[in-house]
C-alpha cells in the first residue's frame, strides 16, 4: 500500500521567497540569467528543478510559462496557450513512463487563496516516490453538467465536487485535441477571474490521467468550508445549472 501523506520540509519552507503578497519583494522567476538545474527550454517556456524542494521522497520541477511576469494564463494568445499544454503535458507524460515515481503529479497555482507563494505564472510537476494519488481519486469527481463539447472534448461543471462548490472540468481523450482542450481551460479561467457570481482572484489546476483520458480540474479558490475540512463533506451549490448556463451564454451561445 502506498504512503497516504506528503512529508513537508518546514526548515525549507520558511526559506522559500514570496511576493503574492508581498508585492515588494524580487521575483527569481524573472532573473532568468539567475536561473539554475534547467531541463528544457522552449520559446519563454522553461521546465527546471525547484531550488526550494520542500516535499520529502519527491522529484520537485517548476514550469515558468512566461518570460511576463504580469501576465496570466487567461490572457495568453491560442498560439502560446496551445505551445504551455503542449509542453507541460509531454514532460508530465514523460515522468510518468520514467518508471521512477509511484505517480506524477502536475497542477497550477494562482492567486493569494491558491497556496502559492511566487505570482510569476508558473506551473509544477512533481513525481512522488512513494505515494499514489490516484487511491484519493474517485471517478464521480468528474461528474457534471455538460457546458460544451468539441471535437471530442467535454466540458463540465461538477455535480459531485471534489471539495466543493463550484468545479470546472475538462477532458480529453486524444492528444490530438489539446488545442479544444487547452481552450475550454483557459474558458474557464477567464470566467472565474472576470465572470463569477462571486468574486475571485485566485484559482487552481489540477491534471489527471485516468488510463487513456486526461482531465484538468479548474477550481476556484475561496476560504475551504469548515464542513469539509472536519468532516469531509463536500457542498453542492442548489444554483449549478445557473452557473453553467451563464457560460455558457458568454462564451459559446
């Protein structure tokens, strides 16, 4: 049976720079002559070892997608989102075949609520050594209410949320695709950051391979219910099919 938690390196941790909120601080991630351990480097995309490796028993990279620092992803053009997919998707596929770790783990943080401490748009592979984290993962999660479907890609909004509340999700079957998939994802980013009936600056991307199927799970982030952290009890919000319908309204009616 596999490790069931993740070992955190306080004495790293505290080490660790951050300007989300301190928005006087550096960022490293824009010192790229600065920048050291790169795996690879494509356009302003570039995969590295992370200097701050704060989880035990794991292999901890950082994927800068931008060389701007101000940008974001909902506002990145159809030609450099495709080329971020593209690349995070292959290098997290790639550690998975490797045969070295349990399983890889592959998501992004964004906003002060997100658990990130760096702005600099940037994503994480992680492969863990000794941990599985698809014995937490439940194929319900991916349940929801359909808001499009192209070439083969869905896009939905949860019906039984991982945590809870309100859950973006995106799958993908063919590779093939990325282009439908990366955009439904940036959708629904863009919408959590501009559109939401509550307001949001922060947010997270998780990605998941379910056999031939890879999905991302867009999840704003708010203050975690106390229900959930207690007891494990996710909330269905009664107005799902509103939500859905409005983004549907704004980006594809």
């Amino acid at each position: 049976m596999s490790a069931t938690h993740l070992i955190f390196n306080t004495a790293i941790g505290v080490k660790k720079p951050e300007n989300i909120r301190n928005k006087n601080a550096s960022c490293p991630f824009c010192q790229r002559d600065k920048l050291t351990d790169i795996i690879d480097v494509e356009d302003s995309m570039i995969l590295l070892k992370n200097k701050y490796p704060v989880l035990e028993n794991a292999y901890q990279t950082v994927l800068i997608e931008t060389d701007d620092c101000l940008s974001e992803l909902s506002l990145y053009s159809k030609e450099h989102l495709v080329k971020l997919f593209s690349f995070g998707i292959r290098h997290w596929q790639e550690f998975q075949k490797s045969g070295k770790y349990k399983s890889v783990i592959y998501f992004k943080n964004h906003g002060p609520l997100s658990g990130g401490t760096i702005a600099h748009p940037h994503m994480q592979i992680v492969g863990l050594y000794d941990i599985d984290y698809m014995e937490n993962i439940r194929p319900s999660m991916f349940e929801g209410i359909l808001i499009e479907e192209r070439n083969g890609v869905q896009f939905t909004l949860s019906s039984k949320p991982k945590v809870g509340f309100y859950e973006f999700n995106v799958k993908m079957s063919d590779l093939e695709n990325i282009e439908t998939f990366a955009l439904f994802t940036q959708t629904a980013v863009h919408y959590i950051l501009n559109h939401f009936i509550f307001k949001a600056n922060s947010y997270n991307l998780f990605f998941y391979q379910i056999e031939q199927d890879i999905y991302v799970k867009v999840v704003p982030r708010f203050i975690t219910t106390p229900l959930y952290i207690g007891y494990s009890l996710p909330h269905v919000p009664l107005n799902i099919k509103k939500v859905r319908d409005d983004i549907y309204n704004k980006y594809f009616g």
